[in-house]
C-alpha cells in the first residue's frame, strides 16, 4: 500500500537527463535496502522541469526522507496530474 508519494525536482536545459540519472541510483538505493518492489519514475508537467517520483508504503517514509531528502510528498490521490502527452518514455 501506497502511503506516500515522493518527488526529486530537477530543473534546466538538462533536468530529463538529471531526473533519469537519479532515477538509476534511487533504484539502485531501493535495491540495497530491499525495497524494489516500490514504484518510481520520471516524469514532466512543462518544459525544463522533470522529476522523479517513488511511491512509499509507512515503513519506509522514515528511511527515505533521511536518506534521500525528497522535495515534496503527497498522499495517494493529491499528487498533481501529469498533462497529456508530457511524460517521455523512461
């Protein structure tokens, strides 16, 4: 179950690039800690803006917040709807 919702915002000419290179060590940062099973990905609401998100069961909040310092949260339905045809393939 999903209890949060986290984002990393990056920003620039180059944010795509930075959100997928973050992207590849926040799965790898789940993988340690045997998390793999959370959702994440990248995604975009306006050009040069990207983010990468990662949904968060309670138990991990703590963990993640701590180790990773997230930008923003949202609880399951509040997190901002992605416009149409924004979201390039990961």
């Amino acid at each position: 179950m999903t209890d949060l919702r986290f984002y990393w915002d990056f920003f620039g000419p180059d944010a795509r690039g930075t959100a997928e290179h973050f992207h590849r060590h926040l799965r790898e940062f789940l993988t340690h800690y045997q998390l793999d099973a959370l959702t994440t990905d990248v995604g975009s609401m306006e050009p040069g803006h990207a983010h990468c998100w990662c949904d968060t069961p309670a138990a991990s909040v703590e963990l993640i917040e701590q180790r990773l310092r997230p930008r923003r949260r949202y609880a399951p339905g509040t997190w901002p709807e992605e416009p149409a045809g924004t979201d390039e393939p990961a």
